[in-house]
C-alpha cells in the first residue's frame, strides 16, 4: 500500500508561522478535507507537498516511493493558453495517458484531412499503440469525465475560455491522469449541481487518496473520511466527516480550556509560594522552582479560533427597495432576461443558482446599476444604500497598508447598539491580529484579501447587499459566522451561489437560471426544488390522443379498448427490447474506440431510450389496470 509520509515540516511567511513541525501519514484510500481560517496555510501545505514550494531547513520532510505520482489543482489555474483543450487534458505523467493523447490528436487530424495517407498511417499507429498499452478504458473514462464536466471541443485554445472553463480543464486533467495523490483546491468552484454530484461519486470510488481544500460543506461531508485542521501553526486530525469534526474540534477545545484553567490555578498557588522570600523557602526543592518557571512558559498556550463577529449598523431601509419591470436584456446575443419581473422587499433573502454562463451576475450588474436594461425599468428606492461583493476585488494598491485600506472608508464603525469600535478593534475580530495592521496588501493570501474586501464594505453601512459568490473564496468559519449575520441583517440580501449549504442556510426564495431567458422561481431549499424537478420530469407523460378525462378519472373505466388490447398484448415485449438497447448502448460506451462526438451521441441515444422506457412503464401500469 502506497502512502505519503510528512515529518516534522515546518513553514514561515514572514513574521507569521504556516505550519510548526507537522507530522502526519496519507494513506492510499484516505480522503482528506484540509480545513483552516483564511492565510493560515492551507494552500501552502497543498504547494509544499506537491513539489512547487519546499519546507523551513535543509532536511527532508516528505516521504514516498519512487514511483508515487501527485496530482495537483490549484484554485486558480496555470494553464499553457497557446494549448488547445485536448493538450492540456492529456498531459499528466500517466502512461496511458500519454499514448491516449496521441490517439485523440491522431483521429482529429484524421477528421480533419480523412484522405491524407499521413493522417491515415498516423492514426494506424496509434490505435495500435493503443492496444499494446491496452488504453481503450482509459480513453473511455477521460470522455466520461470530460462529458461530466461540460468540456466539449478538444481543438480550442485554453486562451479562449473562460475562468471557469479553464478551471473544469484542469480538473479534468489531473482526474484523467489518475495519480496516486490529488490534491485538490475548491474543486467545486464553478461547477454546477449535477456536476459537484457527479464529482462527489467519482472521488469516493478513486482508487487513490484525496487531500483537499474546500469551502462546500456539503462536499465535504459526502466525500471525506478524515479531516486536517491548521490552527495557529499546529495540524489537528479528526477520523470522520465534516459533521463528525465539529462535533469532535468543540469537544477538544472544551478540553483544553478545563486544562488551561486548571494551569492558571496552579500557577496562582505556585506564584504565591515563589512570593514567599528566600527565608521562608530556603529549603525548599529547586525542582519545584524549574516546574514554576516551565509552568510559566506553558502558561497561555492554549489559542481559539476568534469569531468574526459581524455586528454593524445599517442605514434605515424604506419599504420601496428594487423592482425590475418588464425588463429584457441580451449580451452575445444570448438572451438573459425575458420581459422580466422583480420585487425586492426590505428583508428578502433571494438566492440565484443555475446554470453556468445563464446571466445570474448579469442580474446582480443590472440591480448594481451597471449594467442598463436594453428594455424595461429598474426602479431603485430613494433610501437604498448598496453594497456589492463582487467575485473579482476591486483594485487594490498593494503597496497600501492593511489598516490605511480600511480608514479610506471609516476611522470607526458604529455597531447595531449605537456603540462604536475602532478600525483597529475590527481588524483583530476579523482575525487580523495587530502586527498585521500595518502589512501590505501585497503580502496578504487571497483568501485574506477577501475578508479585508467584505470587512470594508460592512463598515459602509449597507442595507441592501449583493452577494457574487461569497463561498468561493472565504474560509468556513468565517461563513459561519457570515450565514449567521445575514439571517439577522435589517435589510435585503440578494445572493449568486452554487454552494448548496450556504443556499439552504441564507435564502428563502430562489431564482434559478435555466438559460435563454428561462428562469424558475422556488420557495424553499435548492435540494427541494431539484428533488421536485426530478420527480416532474420522471413522471412527465407524453402527449396521446386519448381524451384528457379518461386519464384523469380512471375509475370510470370499466375495460380496455380494442386499440388498448392489441397495445397491452405487445407492450412487455417491448419494455424489455428497451431494456436490451439500452444495455448494449451502455456496453458500446464502454468499448467503443471512436472519439469523444460520438460518445455523446451514445449518451444522448441512451437518455432519449431512457425516457422512452420511463414512459413504456408508466403506459404499462396504466393499462393493467384493465387487462
């Protein structure tokens, strides 16, 4: 059995101590969520072990056999933009992988150019290196996995997609290279529902481990079966899911804190006899001295993650907020918003999901005042005072210090009773401990900067806030403590989220983007509403040209029509043929040697034989009734 090995590994960023002699073991089947407050090291542990960063000293921290392959993905993507789609997903180190890839451009020059004999003698070449290195499966499971991930053209340059595409691609790349490692950052940023579903499968049947950092809590207790803690330079294990590591972190603080007060009364009585004078203990042991000055050291020793407790005033919000009437507006001409309607009132909690490049930030600019309605009206209440946490930073001057950022928008901020805090005061609750204060944004983690951008914007007194993918970038405890905050905030919330917890923590109504101008409203959670679309579309009855009340009001049926009886007699044997088709399509996706377009044109055949079947059943049900 292959593991990781990490001894005594240790990391300094300036004055601030990552991780101080952290030992550990990863074993083959582990699946490790790595959890830690934002700028406490979480991706320098994943650079470290990946290779790309080395450990404080000379000695060697990190142990494995030779032939030990790491996968990594970092969260934002280093990705060769002059490759195209098909180089960059089939670059790992893998074998396999390697002779897949020559496959894969052998048969699209072949597309390309199908009469030239280069192209042809080429392609020979390949299908037969492919069946030496016996690589047809792991051809067939890198479409699989490029199919799950919305990746469809090989042939375009990765310059040319977007953020979140290029992010799917690199995920693809390090899945399809199956190393013996991955080491995963936010895997599930921009990904959609099915998509984070479908990962959540595929990483607890892989046949390697798993070290990874994320903010989904959802994911995290689907997947995980350990998790890593990094709190003040020291790595906490904890065996189970998420759920079980906070149970299991609450009982260990408890701990402590009963030992460190135990420590704190004996240093008071230890104190009180050193106080003594030399006379009256003059015979007294010097051990029982070298055990008060060692209790002395050890005394404090004991941190706890602060909470960001997020307590501010907010400008009085009247009962006229946002309205968007009849609005339409296209951009690439795709349409985003259809003859549209839009109340927002003083304590909605409107969450807005859907798909990917559908328009939900689009949404969030045109209420920002950004973007400008091609028809309609954007009405916005005199009394509103919005504040818009967008996925990107505004510019920040990175020469400029940690505290003077802040004191451009307030030297105080008053809190919710009328009382007021200094900037300073406000830094350290959102975990910027003081020698910090007068750091250059330059030197700050992005997920610190992060924190600093949502603290400045709070300060500011909002009373309407749009929310652009909060989870992507802010550390769990820290959204806790957000969720927490935004089921109490005066005013409204209006929120862009893929992340399923944090959804079903903050909203109360949805808005979920279909695409092309198709948007569904749901009051409730975002499981209820896939939950009641699945069901809607498994129980969806095509159309017959039986009248609509013999359907409705069955009991009036006595037997079956003649047509009905020449269909009942027919029918098993056909829901058994679909059966059969639908598993020799299966087995034809798991043989099959030709390119990824003609394995979605598998998969569309099998869904479309699918809903037939689904159909054939629910005929069958019906009609037995009668026969």
């Amino acid at each position: 059995m292959k593991e990781l090995k990490v001894n005594e590994l240790s990391k300094t960023y300036g004055e601030k101590v990552l991780f101080d002699q952290i030992s550990f073991i990863i074993h083959e089947h582990d699946r490790v969520g790595l959890i830690g407050v934002n700028g406490t090291g979480k991706t320098s542990l994943l650079t470290v072990l990946a290779g790309m960063q080395s450990g404080d000293g000379d000695k060697q921290h990190i142990f494995y056999p030779s032939d030990y392959r790491i996968g990594y993905l970092p969260q934002e993507t280093t990705l060769d933009p002059e490759q195209n789609v098909l180089e960059a997903v089939f670059q790992g180190e893998n074998k396999q992988v390697r002779v897949v890839k020559q496959y894969e451009q052998a048969l699209l020059e072949l597309e390309n150019d199908s009469q030239s004999a280069k192209a042809q003698n080429k392609f020979a070449t390949a299908q037969e290196a492919m069946n030496e290195n016996d690589a047809w499966n792991t051809d067939t499971n890198a479409k699989i996995i490029l199919q799950k991930l919305g990746i469809s053209t090989l042939d375009k340059k990765v310059g040319n997609l977007s953020g979140g595409q290029q992010k799917r691609v690199g995920l693809a790349q390090v899945l399809i290279d199956e190393p013996d490692l991955l080491l995963l950052d936010e895997p599930t940023n921009h990904l959609d529902y099915d998509a984070i579903e479908w990962l959540e499968e595929y990483l607890n049947h892989y046949r390697g481990a798993l070290l990874m950092v994320t903010h989904d809590r959802y994911f995290l207790d689907h997947v995980t079966n350990r998790i890593f803690e990094l709190s003040f330079g020291k790595l906490y294990e904890y065996q189970g899911n998420y759920e079980t590591y906070v149970a299991e972190k609450a009982e260990r603080q408890r701990v402590e804190a009963e030992q460190e007060e135990k420590r704190k009364q004996l240093y008071k009585q230890e104190l009180a006899w050193m106080r003594t004078g030399p006379k009256a203990r003059g015979t007294k042991q010097q051990a029982r001295i070298d055990r008060f000055e060692n209790l002395k050291e050890n005394l404090h020793q004991v941190h706890t993650d602060d909470q960001v407790e997020l307590d501010f005033a907010t400008k009085r919000l009247g009962k006229k907020v946002l309205e968007i009437k009849d609005g339409s507006y296209q951009m690439n001409q795709q349409t985003i918003l259809d003859h549209f309607d839009l109340l927002i009132q003083s304590r909605e909690r409107l969450g807005i999901t859907g798909e990917n490049g559908a328009g939900k930030s689009t949404l969030l600019n045109i209420l920002a005042g950004h973007l400008p309605l091609d028809s309609g009206e954007l009405i916005v209440g005199e009394t509103v005072r919005i504040a818009y946490y967008t996925q990107q930073n505004e510019a920040m001057d990175e020469d400029k210090r940690v505290i003077s950022y802040l004191q451009e928008t307030a030297e105080e901020v008053t809190q919710s009773d009328g009382s007021t805090t200094s900037v300073t005061e406000m830094l350290e609750q959102f975990l910027f401990p003081r020698f910090m204060h007068g750091t250059k944004i330059g030197k700050l983690s992005g997920g610190e900067r992060r924190r600093l951008y949502l603290l400045k914007l709070l300060i500011g007194q909002p009373n309407v806030l749009l929310l652009d993918e909060p989870t992507n970038d802010l550390d769990i405890d820290t959204l806790t403590i957000l969720e927490d905050y935004l089921q109490t905030f005066p005013g409204a919330v209006i929120t862009v989220s893929h992340d399923r917890y944090f959804l079903d923590k903050v909203t109360e109504k949805l808005l979920i983007f279909n695409g092309n101008g198709h948007i569904d409203t749901f009051m409730g959670k975002i499981e209820d509403y896939r939950k009641e679309k699945a069901a809607t579309t498994a129980t969806a009855k095509p159309k017959t040209a039986e009248p609509r009340k013999t359907e409705e009001k069955p009991q009036k049926k006595k037997k079956l029509t003649y047509a009905e009886q020449k269909e009942w007699q027919t029918i098993e044997d056909e829901i058994d043929g679909l059966e059969r088709n639908i598993a020799e399509l299966k087995e034809e996706m798991n043989q099959q040697s030709n390119n990824y377009t003609k394995l979605q044109e598998l998969q569309q055949e099998v869904d479309q034989k699918e809903e037939e079947l689904t159909n054939k059943m629910e005929r069958w049900e019906y009609l037995s009734q009668y026969a």
